[in-house]
C-alpha cells in the first residue's frame, strides 16, 4: 500500500536525538558535584550530533509539556575537544547569558537567537568570542541584550545570574560600546526589532561583506548607509521600517555615491513617522540593488500608484518575466525574484508578480506563502494569513492541505504562548481535518495536530481556545487516534470539567469525548481514567445538572460516560458506589420520570454494577429492588429500559435465595415478573447496545440456582447473534454441554434451554469464560 504524504518515519538520528535528551544521565552524563550535569569523558561528539542535540532541546522545551529544562545543559557543550557547535538556534525566555557564555569557545558559523529577552548586555560580548567564525546572526526581539543594569561596564561573568533576572527594567542602561567591527564573515543578520535608542547606522557600519539584512520594525534616520552594499545585498526585509528623514532614502538609492552619516544625532524616543513607499522609492531599489534576490515590503502603505492600467493587466496569462510586470518598478529587474513579500500591501492584487515565491492575501498560495515566512519572525502576521486559510478551508477549498497543515503545526509549535496564534490556528486545525480532508492525512501528520491541540489545551484556558482544541479533537477517529495519548487527553479533559461553572459549549463537548474514549477500550485504560477522577467529575457534573433542574445533553453523556467506564471495571463501579451515585441515580429517576435515553444509560451503568458479585450486596435493598422491579413494566426507549432492569436483577437472583434478607418484596413475586418481562420482549428488537465480551452473560448460564437469570441471558445472547451477526466473529462451530463452559476460551457453542416451554436454539462466539 502506497504511503500518504507526510507519513514518512522520523529518521534514527532523530530517534536517537530524542532518546538521549530524555535520558542524558543514563547514555552520555553523569551527576557530577552539586548535582550539575557532566558529560562522560569517553565522549566525543561531532558538530552534527551537537547542533541536533541542542536544536531538538530548545524544540522539545516548547512543544512538549513533561519535558523539563537541565540548568547545565550547556555546560556540556563548553568544551571543544569534546563537542562541537557550529549551528545554534536558541528562542525565548529559557535562555539566559550564561548559556550562551557557557558555549563561548566553540567556533560558531550560525547563532539565531530569537526572541532571548532573558539575555543582556553581557551576551554581547559573548558575542565577540565568534567574530571570526560568524556568518549568519539573528538577534529578532532580544530587547534587551542591548543593555545592561545599572551602567555597569560590559564585562563577561562580572554580574550573577540572579541580579539578571531581579534587576528592574528602569535600572537598565543602553550599551553603547558594542558594534561588529571583527566580523568580518558576516553575511546574514536580522536585527528586526532593534530597541529605538540603538543607532543602527553606527551598528552596522563595520560590515562591508552582507548578503542579506532584516530590518523589520526598526526604527532608521535615514538609508544612506545601504550603499556600502549596494553590489552585494541579495535579500533585503523592510517591513515596518520606521523612518524619520525618510528623505534620505533617496539620496542613498538615487545617488549612491553620496555617503551621508548622521553617527551623532540623537534619535528621538517617540517614533514620530511611519515610512510610506513611493513608486519612485521602489524603481530606485530595483535599479541600484542589482544582486537583489529576495525583496519584503510587507506592511507598506503605497503614497502613489505604481502599477499599469486594469486594461493592460489583463492581456495575456499570468507572468513572472519582469519586462510583463503589473508593477512598473519591477520592470527594470533583470530575472524574476525568488521571493517577493507583498503582504498588507495593495500590490499582491495584481496579475503579473515578477516573483517565484509572493507573500500576500489574493490567493491560497499567497496565505501559505506568508504563513511560511513569517511564523518564525513576525507572528501578528502569521497571525492574520492563518486567519486567512481558516476562510479558504472552511468556505472554499483547501488545495494544498499536507503543506496547511504542516505550516499551522510549525505556527502552533512555534508560537505556544502567543494566544493569537493557538485561538487561529486551532480553528484552522478543525476545517482543515474534518472529514472532507480526512483521506489526504497521513497518520504522522494527525499525530502530529493532536500533539499541537494538547499543547494548545495545556497552555490556556480561555474559551475560544479550549473549545476550537475540543470540537479539532472530535474530528478524529476516538478512542483509535488518540491512544497514544491516552492518559494525557483525559487528565486536560477532566481538567476542562472541574469548574464548577463552564462553558455550555464546551462543556458538552468534552463530556463527549470523554464518554467516546471510554468505550471500547481495554479495562487497563479505564481503570487509569478511573484514578484521574473520572467518575467523581461525572457524578459532579450529574449532580450540578439535578440542582439546575436539566437534563440535556450534559447530564445523558455523563451517564452514558460512567456506563461505559464501568463496564468490566470493579474498581469504577465501587468508586460509583463510593460517591453518591446510587442517590443520583434515584434523584434523577425522581426528577426526570419521562427521560427515556437518561433512564437507559442510567440501568445500563448499574447493570455493570451488579456484574461484580462484591458491589451486589449494595443493591439489595427493598428501596432499589422495588425500583429495579417497577422497570421491568417500562416501554421507554423500545425494551432497554426493561431489558437493562431486568439485567440487574438477574445478576442479584444469581447470587441465591440465601441472600435475599428482605421481608419486601418477595423473591418469588420479583422473578415472575422478570419472566413476564421477558415473554413480552420481541426476540427481533434492534437495540442500542455493545458487548465488548459475553462473560458477564454466560457467567449465569450454568447454574440451577435462578432459572430466570438462564432466561434472561439466553434471550440476550439469541437476540444479540440473530439480529447483530455481522458484528460477531465466529469460529469454528462446536457443540458442548453447559458443564463445560467454565473450560472453553473462545469457542463456538452450541445451547440449547427449555423452560417453560420457551426452547431457543442460540450460536454464539464468546472471547473469554471463566
């Protein structure tokens, strides 16, 4: 059978990865003196393992809830006679400076910390240590490695961790003595979201040899410093660049060899102008970049029209050559770009983009386009292109849904802690894996959004969230597609349930998966439910419902729940018992007289119940005889009322006359109304029922000790293999005599029972009989 897109295994070396970051103490450390993590001295590990090793760290910090940071973990990378760096992605508020001065000696050729707000002034000049060996640095959102508390001088180990972390933002002080001169590798750098008081003229001024450049959210006073690489810039990123002699930006285009350095003008505090594009701004990049390869304009707002007549646009099918370009500044290009970001500008409307890859809002491949780009570095974009393709899948049609789904798992992963992005993302995952998309999805890629929606469920606890991550869920095959999270889905499913007041929505919702993972399941997975608070959260909802006098769909998928998490479980059916619930089951009766789905689920919990021969004794009391025995006579819901009634009792005559204490009501005038019941029944009634097992049936086949009891379970058995065949596999046909029953394990047999003139000749297949 051919493999569906995106079912591709992970590699060993992932494996591997994965194994050893779980168990570093057991495969490559060590504990060593105050409790800090060493590594083993007959370990040596090349770049690959290492930059994989730290990668999968940092990844596995925010995509998966029971991993747990080492506070020395990169100490073990100090050294380079043992391990080696070359390719380092670290992101968010678990990295601090002594990580990064930890792996000081290692000869970097990547560093991309994104987001490090944890990280000072004393990180850079860690920096300093990989001046000669850098050649891609990323520095998106660290606010506040350009300061440092206090003015202190910028000194490496000089100030301790805990005054870091303590010391008041108003007690920081701008670092002013830091540029890249010596590094003069460096080819890539983003410094998007450079703090407003860091010039960033002086700053870069010391690079000659730049390829690419991120400026995003930048704050400059002018663009004349971009001719130093006018032959040499292939990617250029001014989205939302802030400009305050905006002027000048066509003095550097227009003239390039006019060098105008303002190295000594304070910039203003406040940013005062936001920088709007000019068809004439725009020609001058294209005409004086001339290595420009990758282009993003995103976020600028057009001051003039810069693209031909409507009329014109249309001649001809849609083109990337330049000389057809529906943008007049895109004309002058030599070659098509290979990435042009045109989102949030009126641009991405038109026919003909001299681009490969455009990021905007016109079409599906535009939104995807956007989402890939930008999750990582500009999420309130990601943000609205999520929003986007929510629209496309839900109104339209996805046509390229394993690259959707992908990119919105990446979103989600990427950005855990961003409720923006979990509330679009998560509405997203619910379009783009309902039924209509089902077939395309590989089983690692559903995994895959089931581990994105729990993460998502574990993070917040805001409506919005929690019910798009419910109703995602129920859009899979349950209990099947999740069990292997079995434990984890219904700990934040009961979580979802505690409060005491909830979300209708989601309330109903979560009942009902939490009722559909209980059934058909094996007894190991509902007794671990059952330890959780399963059946105390149920009975909780139950007896809420009774105080508001409802009963809906809440309080029906409770029973329903505890229906089936007690079915073959003891130790459930004693924690129902243990909480009231036999009081609730008698309230509900009460309250609620005509609910015939109620009363059905109701009967058929208590029918497990009395299957544990230990809980029977509890039963049997006059109160809950006299009830079981006035069920007998229902109609609801067709017979399963009376049948599951019928059930109990047949369990509690099992156990002999012996056992019946009671004055009221007689034995006898009980069992001749369970055989009336029983002759009423169409043998040919449809009923809404499922046997994982026939055990707790046979069990009351060979005794003599209550006929009845044989009655009532030889018309199950005969009704459930005349009417429901096809669900039961039968082997190899076999006759027996009853007496040896207790022996057979699964096997055909053959009964035949008279009783009053009542013969039935029944074939059945049992799994397991004791």
């Amino acid at each position: 059978m051919t493999a569906k897109a995106g079912d591709n295994p992970d590699t060993l070396m992932t494996l591997a990865t994965v194994f050893c970051l779980r168990n570093l103490r057991k495969t490559m450390c060590y504990q060593g003196f105050g409790n800090e993590l060493c590594l083993r001295s007959d370990i040596f590990l090349p770049s690959e393992i290492c930059d994989k090793l730290v990668n999968t760290y940092m990844e596995l910090l925010h995509t998966h809830s029971n991993f747990e940071p080492e506070e020395s973990f990169f100490q073990l990378f100090s050294d380079p006679r043992s391990t080696r760096l070359t390719r380092v992605q670290l992101r968010e508020d678990l990295v601090h400076d002594r990580d990064l001065e930890a792996i000081r000696k290692q000869d970097l050729i990547e560093l991309h910390l994104t987001y490090c707000n944890s990280l000072s002034s004393r990180s850079l000049r860690t920096l300093t240590w990989f001046q000669e060996t850098l050649v891609s640095l990323c520095l998106f959102g660290c606010n506040h490695i350009f300061y440092r508390k206090g003015g202190a001088p910028l000194a490496c180990n000089e100030d301790s961790e805990e005054d870091d972390e303590e010391g008041h933002v108003s007690k920081r002080a701008l670092e002013t003595n830091f540029n890249f001169q010596g590094f003069n590798r460096l080819r890539l750098l983003n410094l998007g979201g450079l703090p407003d008081e860091v010039n960033a003229e002086t700053l870069l001024k010391p690079l000659k040899s730049l390829t690419s450049l991120d400026l995003s959210n930048v704050q400059l006073l002018g663009t004349a410093f971009l001719s130093q690489w006018k032959d040499r810039l292939a990617s250029l990123v001014l989205y939302n660049v802030d400009f305050h002699l905006s002027h000048l930006f066509l003095n550097c285009i227009l003239w390039p060899l006019l060098w105008v350095y303002f190295g000594t003008l304070k910039i203003l505090s406040r940013r005062t102008s936001k920088f709007k594009m000019t068809k004439r701004i725009l020609t001058a990049i294209v005409q004086r970049l001339v290595n420009l390869v990758s282009l993003d304009i995103s976020g600028q707002i057009m001051l003039d029209n810069c693209t031909v007549q409507q009329f014109e646009e249309a001649m001809g099918h849609p083109s990337i050559e330049p000389c057809k370009s529906s943008i007049y500044p895109f004309q002058d290009l030599k070659r098509p770009l290979q990435f042009l970001g045109l989102y949030e500008t009126t641009l991405c409307n038109v026919t003909h983009i001299p681009a490969y890859k455009v990021t905007g809002s016109k079409n599906e491949d535009q939104v995807l386009n956007a989402i890939e780009a930008y999750t990582e570095f500009r999420p309130e974009l990601a943000h609205r292109a999520i929003n986007q393709l929510f629209d496309i899948a839900r109104i339209q049609h996805c046509s390229q849904l394993l690259r959707a789904l992908q990119l919105v798992i990446a979103a989600l992963k990427c950005h855990k802690y961003d409720k923006s992005i979990q509330v679009t993302g998560s509405a997203a995952l619910f379009y783009l894996t309902n039924t209509e998309y089902r077939s395309d999805q590989s089983v690692r890629l559903r995994r895959a959004v089931i581990q994105v929606v729990l993460n998502g469920m574990e993070q917040y606890q805001e409506v919005t969230v929690q019910r798009n991550c419910c109703l995602t869920l129920c859009n899979f095959s349950i209990p099947e597609e999740l069990e292997f999270q079995y434990s984890r889905v219904n700990q934040l499913l009961l979580q979802i349930l505690e409060p005491a007041r909830q979300d209708e929505s989601i309330q109903r919702i979560a009942v009902h998966l939490c009722n559909a993972l209980v059934c058909q399941v094996d007894n190991h997975h509902k007794e671990a439910v059952g330890k959780m608070g399963f059946v105390k959260t149920m009975l909780n909802l139950i007896q809420k419902k009774l105080q508001d006098r409802m009963c809906d769909q809440v309080m029906e998928f409770s029973w329903s729940a505890l229906w089936n998490i007690t079915d073959e479980t003891p130790d459930n059916c004693q924690m129902f018992l243990n909480s009231r619930g036999m009081n609730l089951f008698l309230e509900c009766l009460q309250e609620f007289p005509d609910k015939q789905e109620l009363h059905r689920n109701m009967l058929g919990l208590l029918g497990n119940v009395a299957e544990v021969k230990a809980l029977r004794p509890q039963l049997l009391t006059p109160q809950f005889i006299v009830v079981f025995s006035n069920l007998l006579d229902s109609k609801a819901d067709g017979i399963e009322v009376s049948y599951n009634a019928c059930g109990v009792l047949s369990h509690v005559m099992f156990d002999g006359p012996e056992v019946w204490s009671m004055e009221e009501p007689k034995r006898d005038s009980v069992m001749e109304k369970m055989w009336e019941a029983i002759q009423s029944w169409d043998v040919s009634s449809r009923r809404n029922i499922n046997y994982r097992s026939f055990e707790p049936i046979l069990r009351l086949l060979p005794q003599s000790i209550s006929p009845v009891s044989q009655h009532w379970a030889t018309w199950a058995l005969y009704n459930l293999v005349s009417v429901y065949l096809n669900k039961i596999r039968l082997s190899s046909q076999t006759n027996v005599n009853l007496s040896h029953c207790n022996n057979l394990i699964k096997s055909t047999c053959y009964i035949v029972y008279q009783r009053r003139g009542f013969k039935l000749s029944v074939l059945f297949n049992f799994h397991r009989f004791q």
